[in-house]
C-alpha cells in the first residue's frame, strides 16, 4: 500500500489551447462559422476564419470541420512544435470530378468564375500525349497519359504527389474521383481503383476490351463503353457487373446520365437510350454517321455529334430528331451547352455556338487547325483546343475572342475555383486571373 503515490502527487495532463485557422482550399479564404471539434473542445471560426480550442500537448489530434457549402472534413493533426494549424475545406459545387464536369456531360462549369487575362502560376510535363483532360478535387488535378501512368497533381504547386503506372499502358480517357478512390479505364480493357492519397492499388476489373469511354459514377456504379460494342454498369464494391447492354457496334463515346437514363453513342451512329438501373434499350436514334464523342444533355435535348456524318444532331429525351448541323468535315469534338447554346469543334477549323432550341448558328470563330477534343464553358467563356497547338478562348455569348493560348492539342481545360489547367500536348499550365 505504500508503493502507491498519493493523489495529490499525480500530474494532470497538460494542455494547452491552439488555433486552428479554416480556409476555402480553392479561394483561400478564411472561412467564418465554420464549426471545429478537437477532441472534447469545439468552438465555431470567427470572421478571420480562426477558432481557439484546447488539446492535450504532444498529441496528434482528430479535427473535423463543418460548414455550409463545403464538404465534411476530418484530418489528424499534431500540435508538437507549434500551437496553430491551417486546415483547408472545399466546395463541392467548385471542384471538377469527371469528365464533362456534369453527370450530363455539358462540359460546363457554371459555379467557378475564373476568366482571363490569365497569367501561368505553374506547368508541369504529363511525360506523353495528353488525349483527355484532369479531373480536380479537393486541392489535387488527376491525370492519365497515352503510356497509361495515372498522376496525381497539387493545385497549389503543381508538385506531383504520386504515380501510378498501369501494367499495359495506354490510357484515352480522363480517371473519375469517387470518395476516397480514383476510378480509371484503361486500353488493356482493365478498370482500375486507386487510393486517392497514395495512389496505391485497391482493386481491379477485367472488360477484356479496350475502354475509352471516361467513367461515370453514381451510388458505386461506373458507366461505361467498350470497343466490344457493350455498354456496361460495373459494382466498383462488389467488383461485379450489375448488367451489359450489347448494342453490337464500336463504343468510344463516354455514358451521360440524366435522371434514370443513360445516353450514349456507338460506331452504327446511333444514340441508346439506357435504363441506369437495369440496362434495358429505352429507345434508340440514329444520326448520320457514327458516334466517336459524347452526348451532351441540358433542357430536355440531347446532343450528339457524328466523326464521319460531320454534323452535331439534337435529339428531345423521347428520341425525335430536332435539328442537326453539317459542316462538312469530321465532328469528333464533344458539345458543351450552356445559356441555351450549343458549342462545339469540327475538323474544318471552326468552332461553332448554335442556338440549343432551334439549330440556328449563332456565330463561328476560326481556330487555325482541327478541333479534335470537347468545347468547353468556364464562366461565360467557352474552350476550344485545336491542332494548331493553342487554345483559344472565346465570350459565350458575343463570339469575341478573349484569349488565345500557345499551348494546346486536344482538349482545352479544367480546374477549380481557383485556379483553371490548361492542357497542352504533354503538359499541364495551371493559370489564374492576373491580379488574384
């Protein structure tokens, strides 16, 4: 009984009371209101985005951050060398997770406002041809190269956090960001899952088939088309297929979801109809020639471009063929819609804005070279990336050139509510708006 220290001789643990500083990750601003737990200490941000809060001293602590608008995070922290910490949240309506920006496919993103003049805050080399464009989220572009090597890319900085080499090399489409996991197609006909921090390896899938369609997840399910001519939903938890359409023609273009339906071209030229939920042929439409992009859907119209037909073809969600637009030369270029028009590139050099209801060209901007890849529209102005090595960029509404830059190939841009990446042919050149 006498080995045992009295009471009064035993030490409380110390603490001590920290700050922790909330910003928007993308605008890096502090964040007001937000509400911070340490442990058994939570507290809401003042007007500076700061919050006092105590912690026991030496130890790495769970912080979570709540706040309207933004994403729920937690993340460990340590407090050992100094008492404060910056803890950065995001916007979900700011960050750019699958190709197209919308399950839809528009192309458009409407909650970012970042427009030139620009200037180049860093640029960083993809090692090969870059055929399809980065996703973005949470402070972090992803990426995939024609030699098949996933990359994951700080927007901050452009340092590049990990790698990932596939076994068998080539990659034409851009990865999807789903939790906490990459989901990226591969030409070797493989699916596969990577840990979005690490970039290691979770699981795989094996089509058997190349796959250029970019994947389209929702509730776990990826969408998608094969070379094969199937159209497949693949349990990315399970790792098994929930069904395969077989439509009996090539498939490049990507899957657009609306609602319950999934659109989505195939090399006999026409348009399928898909029930997301069981794969069944809703109904189906043909366009002149065969579909190497991607349906665009917006305002009940679905829009559809056709490589060898030269021509973009609205369709109502019904199936009746609206209009369509000839341009006598190849239209691999995915449309983007945005305020009631239509944008897209064909092979004659000329990127073309059309009125979504009735088909009317609204105004033409000649770019130099062929349009190969997507139009796209960030903050009324809409991307084009063409063959004469630039991208130019062009005010949605009045068809005025306001940048022309002198990087580029395929496709134009993506990125955050901060900064946009610019896509040239083997690099990346993240810009923001002279003077942010």
């Amino acid at each position: 009984m006498y080995d045992e220290k009295p009471p009064s001789f035993v030490s409380a643990p110390t603490q001590q009371q920290v700050k922790v500083s909330v910003l928007d990750g993308d605008l890096s601003k502090p964040v007001a209101h937000a509400h911070v737990r340490l442990g058994r200490s939570s507290g809401l941000t003042n007007r500076r985005g700061d919050v006092f809060l105590r912690v026991r001293r030496r130890t790495a602590s769970l912080v979570t951050v709540r706040a309207r608008g933004y994403a729920p995070t937690t993340r460990r922290l340590w407090f050992r060398r100094r008492s404060w910490a910056r803890f950065r949240i995001y916007q979900p309506r700011l960050q750019w997770p699958f190709y197209g920006a919308t399950p839809t496919r528009t192309q458009a993103q409407t909650r970012i406002r970042v427009r030139p003049p620009f200037r180049i805050v860093w640029s960083q080399g993809i090692g090969t041809l870059i055929e399809f464009p980065a996703v973005v989220s949470d402070g972090m572009a992803y990426i995939g190269n024609f030699h098949g090597t996933v990359r994951a890319l700080s927007m901050r900085n452009g340092d590049i956090q990990w790698r990932h080499d596939t076994p068998h090399g080539k990659m034409a489409a851009s990865p999807a960001v789903f939790g906490d996991e990459i989901v990226a197609h591969g030409m070797d006909g493989h699916v596969w899952v990577l840990d979005r921090s690490s970039g290691r390896l979770r699981s795989h899938y094996t089509i058997g088939s190349p796959v250029e369609s970019s994947p389209i997840v929702r509730y776990g399910i990826d969408y998608f088309g094969s070379w094969n001519g199937n159209v497949y939903a693949l349990d990315l938890r399970r790792r098994r297929l929930e069904w395969t359409h077989r439509s009996g023609y090539k498939i490049t273009s990507s899957a657009a979801l609306a609602g319950g339906t999934l659109y989505i071209g195939d090399y006999g030229g026409r348009l399928l109809a898909l029930s997301a939920r069981t794969g069944r042929l809703r109904w189906s439409a043909s366009v002149n020639g065969r579909v190497y992009g991607t349906p665009a859907v917006a305002g009940g119209r679905i829009f559809v471009p056709s490589s060898d037909g030269d021509s973009l073809t609205a369709f109502s969600t019904r199936g009746t063929r609206l209009w369509s637009i000839h341009t006598g030369s190849y239209v691999y270029s995915s449309p983007a819609v945005w305020g009631g028009r239509v944008f897209f590139g064909s092979y004659n050099g000329v990127l073309y804005c059309a009125s979504a209801r009735s088909g009317r060209i609204l105004w033409e901007v000649g770019t130099g070279g062929p349009i190969s890849g997507a139009a796209v529209v960030v903050d009324g102005v809409v991307y084009a990336g063409s063959f004469a090595h630039r991208i130019v960029g062009v005010d949605a509404r009045t068809g005025r050139v306001v940048l022309r830059f002198p990087h580029g190939y395929y496709v134009p841009v993506s990125g955050n509510g901060g900064r946009l990446l610019m896509h040239g042919y083997s690099r990346l050149y993240a810009v923001a708006p002279r003077g942010r």
